[in-house]
C-alpha cells in the first residue's frame, strides 16, 4: 500500500517566521526586526530569504495575506509592505499542560 505523502515541514527560516507571527500579524520588516531581536542579532533575514520564504508559506497555507485595505502604504508608487498572519485557525488560546483551555480560552 503505497504512503501517503507528508506534509512539507517549515525549514530554519519559516520557522522564525512562524514563530514572529505567534504575536500577531507583522509585516516583511517587522519579522526580520522580530527574529533579529528575538535571536539577539544571530539571525538575519534579508529581504531576498524572507519574502521567498512568505511566498512558499502563503502557497502552503502555514500564513495568510492580510486584505489589501489593511496593507501599509508609503510613497507616491503604490507600494506596499507584505503583511501576513497566521491563518485563522492556528490562532488560538495556548493551552496547559493536560490539554485544559488556558484562563479564558472558550473551546
């Protein structure tokens, strides 16, 4: 009986990502701020590595694109920061240790 296929796992990069998105939305220079502070300078994401990488994760659906009204703005051409989030059903309340919804948690 042949395998099903697994599912791709985030490499280095996604996952400091992924891990800026666990505080809520950012956009490109917010995550590379975050994982540079974060990681104490250690690691840095240039342009190039992040936006291919929110690119890969935008095709797997690990992130979601915030609508373009709630994009940032800047400059007279029409350019915008790529924001992104976690997808809306990775967004939840953490839980304690047992499985129990945290203080609050209505799940």
């Amino acid at each position: 009986m042949p395998r099903a296929a697994e599912a791709p796992k985030p490499n280095l990069t996604e996952l400091q990502i992924l891990v800026s998105l666990a505080g809520g939305e950012l956009h490109g220079y917010g995550i590379m701020r975050d994982v540079e502070e974060r990681t104490g300078g250690a690691v840095r994401l240039g342009p190039g590595t992040l936006y291919g990488a929110i690119k890969r994760m935008l095709d797997a659906k690990w992130v979601e694109a915030l609508p373009a009204a709630t994009q940032w703005r800047w400059g007279g051409d029409g350019r915008s920061a790529a924001a992104v989030q976690l997808p809306s059903d990775a967004r939840r309340p953490p839980c304690r240790i047992g499985g129990r919804p945290a203080d609050g948690a209505n799940w």
